[in-house]
C-alpha cells in the first residue's frame, strides 16, 4: 500500500488504487481543517475523505465548502447506523457523476 503524508494525515492507497485520507493530526479544530489539507494534498486518482471514521468521496472541482457538505450529508446516517440514507445518498452522488 502506498501512503502519502500531508501536514496533517494522509492518503493511504488501497488495492484498487482508490486513495483514502485520514486526519493524522489531534489538534482541535473544525472538520474544514482537515478538508482543506485533503484537498491540498490530494494525489491523481479518485480518493475518499474520512474524519472521525465518516466518509465521503473527494470530486474533481470541490471545495472546502462542498465537500464538508457532502461529509455532513454522508455523515449523519452513517453516524447513525441508518444505513439506508446514506446508500441513498451515494446512490444520488453517484449519478450527479455521470
């Protein structure tokens, strides 16, 4: 597996080539912290952001702004256990992509 640090976590690569960015720093702050250090670093290829074991993909294009929305709207039935939201979540995200 290849890894890639940034300031403050890093981007671990999985088997599929899919990159996944865990915050590594524990200092205290908002999530946009960590957000804005993903998408700094982010290398080529399609990649994932998790924070406090949440997830949500990194688009081409984001923003702190749009992907702390997209966490949040992952995060919560995630979080929750409801599983059914946030697949219907995905399902939404995944064909906005196409």
């Amino acid at each position: 597996m290849e890894k890639k640090q940034t300031e403050e976590g890093e981007f671990v690569q999985d088997d599929s080539g899919l990159w996944h960015y865990n915050a590594t720093s524990h200092r205290n702050g908002h999530v946009l912290f960590w957000i804005e250090d993903a998408l700094k670093h982010k290398p080529e290829g399609p990649a994932w952001f998790w924070f406090q074991g949440e997830p949500a993909p990194i688009v081409v294009g984001d923003t702190p702004e749009t992907l702390n929305d997209r966490w949040a709207k992952f995060n919560n039935p995630y979080h929750e256990q409801n599983r059914k939201p946030f697949l219907q979540s995905m399902l939404e995200f995944v064909n906005q992509e196409r």
